[in-house]
C-alpha cells in the first residue's frame, strides 16, 4: 500500500502540477522537448495514478481480509501492443477480451474477421472511457496497432537483445502517443498539440526541470524493478523477526513521510472521471 501512495501522492501529483497540466494548457508556448516530455511525464502519471489507487485498494482490501486481483504489471516493459493490455489495466483487458472479443468469434473465424474483431473491442474500449471523439480515436489507434502487429506480436514478446530494446522503446511511444488523446479537452487541443510538437522547435526546457526528469525516470525504472521485491524485503531477517507493533510503526511513518513529502492539494485520481 505504501507503494501505491508514493507512486499517487509523489510521483502522480508532482508531474501533474509542475510538467504535464502546465504544458497541455498551452502547448503552443513551449519547445518541442517540453512537449515531449510532457508526454513521457503524463505516460508516467496515469500509470502512477491509476496503478497507485488501485495498489492501496489492494492493500487496504488485505488488510480486512479480502484478496483482490492484480490489475497491473509493469506494462512499460511490454514488447508488444499485445503484452501491453495484458499488462495494463488487467481487469478490463481482460473483460473485454471476455465479454467483447471472445463472443464476437476472437481469433477462429479467419484473418479479417479476428482483425474486426480487434477493432470493434477497441473502439468499444474507447467509447467506454466517454463518448468523445478522443475516445473513439483512442481506441481505433490501440486496435488498428493490435491488427497491424498480429502477424508479429509473438515474435515480437519473445526477442532479445537490441531487437527487444527496440520493440519496447516502440511499444511505449506508440502508447505515449496514444496517451494523448486521453489527456486533452477535445480532438481540437490533440492537433494543436501535434501541431505544436512537430515544428521542432527551438529553445531549452522551460517548464522541464531536474527533479521533474527524475521523476519520469523512477516511474519508468519501477517497470524494471524485479517483480517479487515485496516478498523479499519481507524475507529479511530483520522484518521476520520484528514485533506487529514494530511493523505497524513503521507502517505509520512511511505514510506519513509520503504524505509530507508530497505537494500541497494533491491532484485528484484521473480515472474517477470515467
């Protein structure tokens, strides 16, 4: 759970407030690298915000007893489009595939029908975020990436190597990308956007700073980080041994410290708004 706090209440608001929200109100102000990593930096806020609430659910649900699924896992780190929605939001993914895809026929009705399918579960998975424009783009551009990739996309998860650095670097742009349409007002501020981003324009970082950079970089490295590092932290000798009210303590002190070392007026959770 304190997992989920830091990645919310540190990673999440800060960039919110002082990289992305700045940015995305007036594109046309800044350089080309602001914009740019103004997209890496939502990319890494609505994975911190969305992973984050859902890890203190998780928690807070253990706690009273209750096991609840494991929503995402480490999807930056996803050499295909395919991978990604196994690892993103995995609840719905896997709904989707269930409730949408499946019944539709999936993959055993031939080539062009599994490629309409895709694309009618995207759209649909779009549409449920609201019923914009942006959404229904949204969707189309994650199922139009699924149908082009198909032929690959088991190639494609199991590289090495370089190969695997590059299906991953091209994954996670195509989805920065992607991410765009989610964050602005409407289909008018994506162009302006774009518009804004491609000129290459000149100038040093005027809204991107250090620890904003350092933030993009911790909430792109947790992808990387081993996956069982909870249970090994509990694996130490010192944390076998300790005392509940020792572990409760510190409990307490590390939600405390998150909470005074985030900003003041944390952003609120951007997916309460679908």
């Amino acid at each position: 759970m304190q997992g989920g706090l830091f990645k919310k209440i540190i990673l999440a608001s800060y960039l919110g407030t002082q990289l992305v929200d700045p940015v995305f109100a007036d594109p046309a102000s800044f350089s080309t690298l602001d914009l740019v990593f103004a997209l890496y930096g939502f990319a890494v806020q609505i994975f911190c915000d969305f992973s984050g609430y859902t890890d203190i659910a998780i928690g807070l649900a253990a706690l009273l007893g209750f096991a609840f699924p494991q929503n995402f896992n480490q999807p930056y780190r996803s050499a295909s489009l395919r991978d990604f929605w196994r690892r993103w939001h995995m609840t719905l993914s896997f709904w989707l595939r269930d409730y949408l895809y499946i019944p539709l026929g999936g993959s055993h009705r031939g080539s062009v029908r599994t490629s309409a399918n895709l694309l009618i579960t995207m759209l649909l998975g779009g549409l449920w975020h609201g019923a914009a424009m942006k959404f229904v783009m949204w969707g189309a551009l994650h199922g139009g990436g699924l149908v082009l990739e198909r032929p690959f996309s088991e190639r494609l998860e199991n590289t090495r190597g370089l190969f695997r650095v590059m299906a991953v670097l091209l994954t996670f742009h195509f989805v920065c990308l992607t991410w765009l349409f989610f964050h602005a007002e409407d289909m008018e501020s994506v162009w302006l956007y774009l518009q804004s981003i491609t000129p290459l324009k000149p100038g040093s970082f005027a809204q991107v700073t250090p620890f904003t950079l350092g933030l993009i970089a911790i909430g792109i490295g947790l992808h990387f980080v081993s996956r069982n590092m909870p249970e090994r932290i509990a694996a130490f000798p010192v944390v076998q041994r300790a005392p509940d009210w020792a572990l409760a303590l510190a409990f307490g002190i590390c939600v405390l410290m998150i909470d005074a070392a985030g900003p003041s007026g944390v952003a609120p959770f951007i997916y309460f708004q679908f």
